[in-house]
C-alpha cells in the first residue's frame, strides 16, 4: 500500500516547513543580506535596548559601532565589550519560529498575532542574552564562551520550544482520528 502523503500530517508539516525554509534562504541570502541592513539594525536595536537594560540597573553602556558589527561595553569592571553580529541577533530564529507556526496547521487569524509576540518574545530574550553576556564578560570573562555557545543558546531556543509548545497544544486544534 503506497504512503499517501496528502494524508499524513507530519511529513506534509516536514514538506512545507522545509520548502519555506528553502524559500527563506533565498530570500534571505540573494535579497536581505546583499541589498538591505537589517541585520545591523537588529544588531543595534539589541545594543540599544541592553544599554536601556542596564540604565535600568543603574550601570552606564556605550554602544561603539564597528564595520558590520555592533559593540557594547559597560563603562565599569574591566571595559571588555561584546560585538553583536548578524549570527547572533536572531533575525535567522525569527524565521524558523514562523516558518514552524505557518507550516503546523492551525487558523491564520491567530497566527497573525501570535508570530509578532513570539518574535518579540524572542528578541526580548536575546537582549537578556546580551545583558547576562556582557556582565559575563566584564567580571568573570573566563566564563564567556561557554555561557555564549551552551547556556544562552539553550536559554533562546527553549524559549522558541515553549512558544511551538504552547502553539501545538493551545492554538493549533488539531484534529486526532
């Protein structure tokens, strides 16, 4: 009996996701990184809401703006900054979040608000990311690769895990036969 792929919801999510995915990389690597700078303004508007981040904690950040990366110090400790570069502002997460909504059924009224705030949620997270990295680096700078490769990287994609979550089980409606 030949699989019929109309009928299977899991490889038919797996041949979207994965065509989206594809399409995004196009577009993402023939258009936005070649004729635009979003990417730098991500990488900015990160630094910059970390600099707010540690306003709010009472310590004074400087932004410094390199070639095609942005740098944030704390004007305290040991003066190391961070640079923020396009693999590390999320803007790559923001797609495999949405590509994961739009690909997993489920209504497209909800998905319409429910991509932003996952997005947004996100980005927030990334910032906590910065902050934490920053003040890694400046006071136990010893510390920073592995927080940067392993801590921070679980702490961004588990939240994305729990916004897949809470989409499969809350907003989808997924039928069970």
């Amino acid at each position: 009996m030949p699989l019929d792929l109309s009928q299977n919801k899991i490889i038919r999510f797996l041949i979207v996701a994965a065509a989206l995915y594809l399409i995004w990389l196009i577009i993402y690597h023939l258009g936005i990184s070649q004729h635009t700078n979003w990417d730098f303004h991500l990488n900015d508007n990160i630094a910059f809401l970390a600099q707010i981040g540690f306003d709010w904690m009472g310590k004074s950040a400087e932004i410094v703006y390199e070639t095609d990366h942005v740098v944030l110090y704390l004007n305290e400790g040991s003066f190391r900054g961070i640079w923020i570069g396009d693999a590390c502002n999320g803007f790559k997460l923001f797609s495999i979040f949405t590509i994961f909504i739009i690909a997993y059924p489920g209504p497209w009224k909800t998905k319409l608000w429910y991509i932003p705030i996952g997005m947004l949620s996100i980005h927030l997270a990334n910032v906590i990311r910065v902050i934490a990295l920053l003040l890694i680096n400046n006071y136990y700078p010893q510390y920073l690769d592995f927080n940067h490769l392993y801590t921070f990287t679980i702490f961004v994609y588990s939240i994305i895990f729990l916004f897949w979550y809470i989409w499969a089980k809350r907003f989808a409606h997924v039928k069970t036969n």
